[in-house]
C-alpha cells in the first residue's frame, strides 16, 4: 500500500526491478482489513480483494511465470533489491498465506476468518505471525526479517481477525521493515 493503492509486484529478475500493477483503495487507520491479490499470469493481471470483495484489478504483469532466485517478499515493493521510496508498509501484519491456486471472492471469505489446519490443498506458505516467522504450512519457507521488525500482543483483534490470538508483527515504514523468503521451491512457479 503506497499513495492510496494497492500493489501486487512481480520480479522478472533476482536483481533488476520489479513489475508492478495497483488499484486506488482508501484505508482508515486503526482499522483490521484482509487483503488478498490474485495473480492470473495469463492475462497479466491481478485481481484485488478487501474483507473478500474485490475492489479492482491491474494489469500490465508479466503474462509468464519464470522461476528467479529473486526472495519472496511481504511488506515492501523492492526495485533492485531495496524497498521503492514510499513502498513499503507502515502498519500491523497478521496470518499471511500463499496459495498456488486461484482463489475467488467466495473462497477468501470461507477462510479468512478462520485457522487453517493441517495439510490444505494450494497452501504454499502460511505464516500466523503469532510472536515468530514460522511457516505454518510445513513447506519449511520461514520468513526472515532482515531490518528488525517488532511482535506486538496488545493487538485489539475484533470478530474478523484471522486467529484467535492477539499477536501482530509491526511494520514501521520509516526504517524500511519487511519481511522476505529466500528463494523456495514451494513458492517457485516452476517448482525449482
């Protein structure tokens, strides 16, 4: 989220920048959403969803998959390996997932709300973000957290948080914290 929009990037190298595509959404502070974006590589598009109502879509992304060495990266839109000015997210995170399927309005509304466990069908990386940064989808892809993001457990979650704990990790945009995955084989396109 960057000047009122949302962001679905797409690295078509390890190091050189990423594609990216947004729609304009506003956000109220001290306010929970859930986001979801779903990649259509085909058509080069991405499809956005808040509290599981999509809200728009971008195009211009690659319309192929092309496995990188490029890290997987949740809170920041990097350009050549460094968060984009005005890119990364200023804020509280929780229960990030990953899912190698296409997943429409009401399959986001069926699960957010809910805990996934055990093994579910397309999770490739869920990460509770419940005081660690262990992925939850035994796909070993933990994330790491290179410029020292902090666990908060004074988060007030109402009847739409996605798990019944009160723990959040807080992005702070101001010293550039985000959170990444070096490259996987679960989150490849290709497997590799």
């Amino acid at each position: 989220y960057a000047d009122g929009n949302l962001r679905f990037n797409v690295a078509t190298c390890p190091t050189c920048s990423t594609v990216n595509t947004s729609v304009p959404y506003a956000l109220s502070t001290n306010t929970w959403y859930h986001f979801a974006a779903v990649y259509t590589a085909t058509q080069g598009k991405a499809e956005f969803f808040v509290n599981g109502i999509s809200v728009g879509s971008g195009t211009g992304l690659p319309n192929a998959l092309v496995n990188t060495a490029a890290p997987f990266t949740v809170g920041a839109y990097l350009s050549v390996g460094v968060p984009y000015p005005g890119g990364t997210w200023d804020g509280l995170m929780d229960d990030v997932r990953v899912w190698n399927v296409a997943r429409d309005g009401y399959s986001i509304i069926q699960s957010m709300q809910g805990q996934i466990i055990g093994d579910t069908s397309g999770l490739k990386a869920h990460w509770k973000l419940d005081g660690n940064f262990n992925d939850n989808s035994g796909n070993g892809n933990a994330l790491t957290d290179p410029n020292g993001s902090l666990f908060v457990n004074d988060v007030p979650f109402s009847g739409s948080a996605p798990s019944p704990n009160t723990h959040a990790v807080d992005l702070e945009a101001a010293v550039h914290t985000f959170l990444t995955v070096p490259d996987s084989p679960s989150l490849s396109p290709t497997g590799d």
